[in-house]
C-alpha cells in the first residue's frame, strides 16, 4: 500500500525534486498531487484502488507528489 512504500525520487529536467509511490503491474494509472489536496488522502485513494482486485492485476499505480 500506498502509504506503507518508501517513497521514490526523481529530479526533473528543472531541478525541481518530484516523488513518487509506484505499485501493481499492467498498465499505468497516473495520479498527481496538486497544491489543493492533501498526499495524505492520495494515499488513502491508491490503498483503496490496490484493494480493488480488477484495477490491481490491470493497473500499475503511479502516485506522484510535488513539494
């Protein structure tokens, strides 16, 4: 789960730090946090889709955060 996974970084071609949570297999679901939500309930979001057994075998989830 989400919020259980260390977080990855990268560093975009700006300089700007960007992390990240990755989890499943399949096809990428990307979803990016943004200044008027919190991570917290992202996390919450991407454990309650790993639960979902149909989204989890067709999806890697992507979570990505912006500080």
């Amino acid at each position: 789960m989400a919020s259980e996974q260390t977080m990855e970084k990268a560093i975009s071609r700006d300089g700007t730090a960007v992390g990240y949570f990755r989890s499943g297999t399949g096809r990428p679901l990307v979803l990016v946090h943004g200044t008027a939500s919190s991570p917290g309930r992202w996390a919450d979001l991407v454990n309650e889709l790993e639960n979902e057994r149909v989204i989890a075998n067709r999806y890697q989830i992507w979570l990505f955060l912006y500080n």
